[in-house]
C-alpha cells in the first residue's frame, strides 16, 4: 500500500471530528469502509494510530506523530493550490461568483460588480445548498459566495480559517401566511399561536427542516412539517390553497394572496453575508464591494418601507 494524499486528509479528518462515524459523514465514505482504511495505515506505519473508546477517538503518541507531518504537508499542498489557482484567476480574467442567497440580492450584487474598478469578466453559479456552496469556495472553483445566515445570534464569525464572512446587512425572519387565515390578521402573533399549523419546511444538506424543529422546540411545540419544498418551489401556491405556514426573509418575493406577518417573540435574523477565502486575490477589493452591497441594501430598505 502507497501513502496518497488523501490518506493524510483521512486521518486529518478523524482527529478534527474524534469520531470515525462523523468522520466518515463528513468524507463521504461508509464507516466501515474507513475503519478499513485506517487499519490499512496503522499497518503501513507500523502501530497504533488512534485510541477508541466510549468517549471518541484520539490520535495514539504515533497518531499524533504522524498527524503533526501530515497536517504540515497538506497545508502546504494547500497554499500550492491556492496558488495555481489564483494564477489561473488572473490569467482567465473571470470572477466567479457563487450564490444560495434571496434572489431579489442578484440586482445590488451584478450593480454593485460593475461599479468595481476591475475588467474581470463575472460568472455567476448558483448551487442548490449553501453547504455545496461553501464547499465549491473551500476549495476554489468560486472566488466569492454570497450566503444568507438565519441566527438569533448573530453572523457567524470568521475564526482563524481560511474563509472570511462580511456582513453587509441584515433583515428580519418573518411569517408567510395565507391572506385569508386568522394569522394573516391577528392584532399580535406570537410562535405559541403558530403551534397548530401545518408548516412548510425542507430536508437536504442544509438541514432547514432540523433547524425549524429546533426552533420551535424552545418554544415549547413541535412543528407539523406537512410539506418538503426547497425555496425556489411552489411555496406560495401551496400556502395559499393548502393553509399552510412558513418562515420566510423580508425581501423574498410573495405572490398575490399570500402576507408576510411579524411575530413579536421570534428574535430571529437573517444576516446577509459574503464570504471569501482570506488568501485569494480578490480579498483586496472585498470592502469596496462590502460598502457597495450596504448602500445598495439602504436603498432597498428604503423602498419597502410602507
């Protein structure tokens, strides 16, 4: 057996999560299947590599050993292809932008992009999660993401990795409801009222549907998920005949008989974000477009004022 690349990566992985069953999650493999591999390594090295026990797993004296090396050889693999990369950036002239973001956000981003004193050509991908997202810019087939971040506690903060959020505004969460429903007209709506509707949320790598259960759960109900619709699906049309509820953004379009309402206890916010690796060629120019994005955001805010 030759050591790969890969096999570092691996073994990096275990040590970061102390599980072999998140490990093999976040690598994509069947668990079994890494277990395997690992054995395979701890043969080629000559010993034990992690400890196992019904607290986790952790890197054996020779694990951490071989970690310590592996994991200065992939940083180094790393910043060589963050390298190439930026060269070949420079070289096509393209900046490719991707986005899991509110639609209506596209407008101030492509105004914002040609006020930029920059000849680059855009490209815009749009993926279907914002994990996908984060996982194209991880690894540099897009240069900036714009993202949106649901949190009653505020944007996520940058920490020492690789990939830098901006926030460049924020809006309030806010209810989709049937015109006709007593929601839609309630003096004062709070989530208590909301506990015996049937809700509309969405499964996939994002993990809505969990964050919604986990959101209601502090106030003390469970959600009755009814209906699995991304948020580019027939969300409204489906609110309006079936009576259902949603949780939605300030700005996100709605279609005629279908209200946004507030509700008075959800301190909840979205923060609109855009997020960059900190070593690649385009960080330079992030706080221009930053302060682009927020004017551009005043203006909107500015028109959906009744």
């Amino acid at each position: 057996m030759d050591l790969q690349f890969r096999h570092l990566r691996q073994l990096c992985v275990v040590s970061e999560t102390g599980s072999l069953n998140k490990a093999a999650t976040v690598l994509g493999l069947p668990q079994p299947a890494l277990s395997r591999q690992i054995r395979r390594l701890e043969e080629l090295f000559g010993g034990t590599l992690f400890e196992r026990d019904q607290h986790g797993t952790r890197p054996t004296p020779l694990g951490s050993t071989v970690l310590e090396h592996a994991e200065s050889i992939l940083r180094s693999f790393d910043d060589f292809g963050e390298r190439v990369r930026d060269y070949r950036m420079v070289r096509r002239r393209t900046l490719r932008i991707g986005g899991a973001a509110c639609g209506v956000f596209y407008e101030p981003l492509l105004s914002s992009l040609r006020r930029l004193p920059s000849e680059e050509h855009v490209q815009i991908v749009t993926p279907h999660s914002t994990r996908e997202l984060m996982d194209l810019l991880r690894e540099g087939e897009i240069d900036i993401a714009l993202r949106d971040h649901q949190s009653v506690e505020g944007p996520p903060a940058s920490g020492e990795g690789p990939i830098a959020h901006v926030s460049w505004a924020e809006s309030p969460v806010l209810l989709a409801v049937a015109a006709d429903r007593p929601p839609a007209v309630a003096e004062r709506l709070t989530m208590a009222d909301l506990a015996c509707e049937d809700w509309i949320s969405c499964t996939g790598p994002d993990a809505c549907d969990e964050g919604l259960r986990r959101l209601c759960a502090a106030y003390g109900f469970a959600p009755r998920i009814t209906h699995d619709i991304v948020v580019s699906g027939p969300r409204c049309q489906v609110i309006r005949h079936q009576g259902c509820v949603a949780l939605t953004q300030a700005y996100r379009p709605l279609q005629p008989g279908v209200v946004r309402r507030p509700v008075v206890d959800l301190d909840m916010r979205v923060h609109h974000l855009v997020a960059y690796r900190k070593e690649s060629w385009i960080a330079a120019r992030v706080p221009q477009l930053i302060s682009l994005l927020s004017a551009a955001h005043r203006e909107l805010a500015r028109g959906e004022a009744p």
